[in-house]
C-alpha cells in the first residue's frame, strides 16, 4: 500500500527551479530516504509536502487525500508530522513541556498527568531524561534537535518527515533515534527521512530516492544506489564509492 504519493510536483524561485516535476511514492510501514547533494532540493520539497511553501504544480496524496493548497496545520490534523533542519526551543518550556505540547492533540492523551509519563518515556527514550526540567532553550543544538524529533514523535504521524535527524549527534544518539525509527517501522508507521550521513542512514532505510538539481537522479534499494555511477558521480565526482 502506497501512503503517500506524489506527482508532478514543481517549485520555481524566480528562474531557479527548486523541485523539478517531481514523483515518487512512499509505502506505508517503510522507511524512505531522500538524498542529494546540498542544493538538490530536499528540504524545498519537504516545505511542500508539509505545506510551509506553496507549489506551483502537481499533486500530493496521503492516504488519498490532497495536501496541496493546505496550511501546515490542517497537513499535521491530516497525520503528517516534521522536524526541522535547524532546531529551534519552545522558549518558556521545560523540555519535558515541550515533549507534552504534542501529545495533547485530539486522540493522544487523555490528561495532563498522562502526557507527562508519557513525555517522560519519550525523553528517556532519546537519552534527555536528564534535562525534563531544563528551560529548552539552555540545551545545545544537539539536544535541541533530538528534542525536535521528539516533538515529531510523540504526535504518533502516520507520517513522519525528518529533516537531517542524525546531525550534530554523537554515535549513541544516533543509535537511540535509529531504533525509534526501526521500531516505528514493526509497528507500521512510514518514515521520510532526508540524512546526509550515508553512513549511518543506509542500513536503516528500504529504498532512496536521490535528487540533483530538483530533479530525479535514481530511486531505489540502498544497495543499487550505492553502486549507482550518476549518484556517485553527483556525490563525488567521477571517481570514488558511497560508503
């Protein structure tokens, strides 16, 4: 089953062209990655998909239902969730309010002392338990990012689109985050997910879709994209491998 599908999809800034005709599908319970080079046009995409800039043509489905021409609230209400590339604190909330803000949304929980067990459980998970009472904006960018990512989390999205989750990290909390996402994907949930550390990201992942200039470079199984000559090429050059 295909839960999110898009077609056509084009974003030009003045002469520039952001996202260039654009399709691929996502399957529900998958984890699926977009990649590139920097100025390929992932994060332009992922503000179209979530609604943060209009498109200029083409189509967006999630689950059947139109995104496009949705304000980025109505597309959440709809069960799509993001991080951000840059991670911003709720100034004036403890990390653990932070973690409560989502989990107070319409069929999550059901009062205050649940949201915060369970935003608890949520800042145990990420390796934050430590900085539940902490003001969110005295935490460094790493702890802010895990924190955006788990605001992300704790709105349980049919769909969740994270914006280069593993940077800044250290090795354990990239760990921590890779299994969230893997235990996301036994449970069902589907995943997007833009990374430039292929690395890390490449055993996680069931198919990637690279971009190159807005457009289309290749799509498919990480093994094939690793041994893909024009990914490697956009990546590197002409000589060298994708770790």
């Amino acid at each position: 089953m295909k839960l999110l599908v898009v077609s056509g999809l084009s974003k030009h800034f003045g002469g520039l062209c952001a996202v260039r005709d654009l399709g691929f599908e996502v399957a529900a319970g998958s984890i699926h990655a977009i990649i590139g080079p920097n100025g390929a046009g992932k994060t332009s995409l992922f503000n179209l998909l979530t609604g943060f800039l209009p498109a200029d043509s083409g189509s967006v489905r999630l689950a059947g239902t139109e995104l496009l021409g949705r304000r980025p609230h109505a597309i959440a209400r709809l069960g799509l969730a993001r991080s951000f590339q840059l991670a911003r604190p709720f100034v004036g909330l403890t990390a653990l309010e932070s973690l409560m803000l989502p989990l107070g949304l319409p069929g999550r929980c059901a009062g205050v002392a649940q949201q915060r067990a369970r935003a608890g459980e949520w800042l145990d998970t990420l390796g934050l338990s430590h900085k539940a009472d902490a003001p969110s904006e005295s935490l460094n960018q790493g702890e802010l990012r895990l924190l955006d990512i788990g605001r992300a989390l704790a709105a349980a999205p049919r769909l969740l689109l994270l914006d280069e989750p593993f940077s800044g990290l250290g090795a354990q909390a990239v760990r921590r985050v890779a299994q969230c996402l893997r235990d996301r994907r036994e449970a069902g949930h589907t995943t997007l997910i833009i990374e430039h550390r292929l690395r890390e990201l490449m055993p996680l992942i069931d198919r990637a879709l690279v971009l190159n200039f807005g457009a289309r470079l290749a799509e498919g199984t990480p093994q094939a994209i690793a041994a893909n000559l024009q990914v490697i090429e956009a990546y590197l050059g002409r000589q060298g491998t994708l770790a």
